[in-house]
C-alpha cells in the first residue's frame, strides 16, 4: 500500500487459529523522516462487531527511501481464537505499507518447583569417626528435570556437605543432630530434616566380662 495518508485505515478479516498472546509488525517504508513521527495501531473486531482487543502503536523509522522495506519491532497483542477484523490505522503522515506478521507468542513455561520424594534416614557414625555418606538419588524430585544444588544447616562441626550432596569430613564431638537439608533448582526449594547420631567412642576400661 502506498501513498499511505495521516489517519487513513485498511481492514484484513483473519481468522486466528487459538486464544493466545501474539507479536504484530510490519514491513514498512518511510523515504522522508521529516514531520511527526510516523506509526501504525491496530484495533481488533470480533465478528459480531464488537471490538475488543487492541495493539500500542508501532513506530515507522525512517528506511532511507521509499523502495526500501524494513521490518518494525513488534508490539504485542491478547486475541482470542475465531473470524475477526483487524484495522491497521496509519498516524503522522506519509508512510508506505508491504506486508504485516501475526505470529505466536509461545507462553513461558512455569517451574515445577523440587519435591520431597524419598526423604533422607537418620545416620549414626562415631565420634572422631570420618562421615561416608550421600544424598539417596531419590531423596528429592524435580519434575522439570531440573539439575539440583544442595545446601545443609545444623551440621556438627568438622562436617560439611558440596552442593551435590556428598557428606565430608569429622565430626569432632558427639551429640544429635537436626540437620535441614535444602534442593534447590534455580529457582524454588524445598527442604527436609534428618537427624546425624554422633555416638561417643567406647571407653576400654581393661576389664573383660565374666
């Protein structure tokens, strides 16, 4: 469409496919910059005529002459599936008009957030004794598939845990131990409790029982 006028409309009948959000532009020429600022809008129609949807509107920049097509950036728009009419509304003056794109947005997935699954048993190991033990693999759940990092409190000293879950070091004095773990994947947690039983060494006092 050429020769295009401040405030002239067109009318396209669509016929959307589903419900959904949309990208709306245009591939447009504008040769002479001077003036207003050029830019187009779109209304949507419903086919019994009611109008109900309607886009920002989208600036034309200069193309550097009027044979010379450029895309615009998009403007984004809610519109509902069925038969509808589109009216594309030119504002601020002269402004040339080859083609437009509708196209889908596809929505961003939503995170499942990490779950309790297993959950994790109580451990015993022995004052002064080195700690072998992991996270179980089905101690927690992410159903997005999510890698997940591990953080714990309330461990006795000489005892840590790496992010991937693997129990190091000594514990240096005996004693229960509530220890929350936490699996988080980035984005959610959730947390879990255990208790680690420090029992203290035997004490050898010579004697043998009878």
């Amino acid at each position: 469409i050429g020769w295009i006028d401040d405030g002239e409309w067109v009318e396209y009948t669509l016929n959307i496919a589903q419900d959904g959000t949309y990208d709306l532009s245009f591939l447009s020429a504008l040769g002479d910059g001077s003036g207003s600022q050029r830019s187009i809008t779109a209304s949507f129609t419903k086919g019994d005529g009611t109008p109900y949807a309607s886009s920002g509107a989208v600036v034309i920049a200069p193309t550097g002459g009027w044979g010379d097509y450029q895309p615009t950036d998009p403007t984004q728009v809610a519109l509902e599936a069925g038969e509808q009419v589109m009216r594309l509304t030119f504002n601020g003056g002269s402004q040339d008009l080859s083609s437009f794109t509708l196209s889908s947005v596809e929505p961003t997935p939503t995170n499942q957030a990490p779950v309790v699954e297993a959950g994790i048993e109580d451990f015993t190991l022995t004052e002064g004794e080195a700690i072998d033990f992991s996270l179980p693999d089905d101690a927690f759940a992410d159903s997005d598939g999510d890698s997940l990092t591990y953080t714990a409190s309330g461990l006795p000293a000489g005892i840590s845990m790496s992010p991937e879950g693997v129990f190091s070091g000594t514990a240096s004095s005996a004693g229960s131990f509530d220890i929350i773990v936490t699996a988080s994947d980035g984005q959610d947690s959730v947390q879990t409790e255990f208790t680690l039983a420090v029992e203290e060494v035997p004490v050898d006092d010579g004697q043998q029982a009878f």
